[in-house]
C-alpha cells in the first residue's frame, strides 16, 4: 500500500495445525479472526469458521469474543460465550487451532511514530499573510471617490 506496517500490540504464537510455529502480529486494536481471505488474521484451517472470533483491546485489556463459530472459541480451555478478558500468555482455540496469545504493548497505548504524529496534526495553510487594517477594495473606493469629489469641485470653479 506504500504505508509504513504498524508495530505489532500482540502476537498470536501458534500451537497447532498448518500455520503451527507461525507468530500472527496483531496490528490494530481490533481484529476479526477466521477462515476467510476478509478477516484480519485468517486460519485456513477446516475446524475455523470463515468469520470466528473479534480480538480487540479495551482501554488496557484484550477481549476475545465468539462470532457464533461452528466449532467454538476457548480461552485457557473455557469455552467463550460472552466477551472473555485475555491475560498475556492465555492459550486461546478457534476450533481446533490453539495460538499463545503473547501482548506486545504491557497495556499502553504505543507512542506513534512522528511522520503518523504529524499527519494527523491539523494541516497549517500557508497563505499570504493578510494586512491589517480597511480590506484594499475599500482603500479603492475612497480613492475613486476623492478623485470624483475633486473632479466635481474643479469643474465648478
């Protein structure tokens, strides 16, 4: 996309199946998990459903939820029925597939990069610097009706 990649806020470490030994970089605060090529981070793997779980951090803590997966997510074992909190090293399971869940950010919100930093600062608009005092078709006014008083006072005399 010509960005720079974001600094990973967490990793998946998987334990099992075709990706096993794979680090998963979780990059934003929000991520859908599944089998389908539209997810953030995808398993392709036949116990994942295409659309699985929701990774995401709330203030300091990552929540899995369970998006009504065929097979089931778990975390250290316990099956997810509403949002679960994650601790750093959770094992988590989308369906067969067990990841380590490993936070990259010890619960702060990482300082962006400076070039991010500065485009998102309101942009300064570098115009001519307008003068201060009446606006120039004013100044014009006056001068053409100076001139038109003058004339008006010349031609009577």
């Amino acid at each position: 996309h010509g960005l720079p990649a974001l600094a990973p806020l967490a990793s998946l470490l998987v334990r099992s199946g075709t990706l096993k030994g794979e680090r998963l970089p979780v990059r934003v605060a929000a991520v859908s998990i599944g089998s389908a090529e539209h997810n953030d981070i995808v398993i392709a793997e036949p116990s994942v459903s295409p659309k699985h779980a929701k990774l995401q951090r709330r203030e300091t803590v990552w929540v899995l939820t369970d998006l009504n997966s065929a097979n089931g997510t778990f975390v250290d074992g316990e099956p997810v029925t509403v949002e679960s909190p994650l601790s750093p090293g959770s094992t988590l399971r989308f369906g067969d597939v067990a990841v380590l869940f490993e936070p990259l950010d010890d619960g702060v919100a990482p300082e962006p990069p400076a070039e991010s930093r500065a485009a998102r600062r309101t942009p300064i608009h570098a115009a001519t610097p307008r003068p201060s005092g009446p606006p120039a078709w004013l100044i014009a006014l006056l001068v053409i009706l100076v001139a038109v008083v003058v004339y008006f006072l010349m031609s009577r005399s």
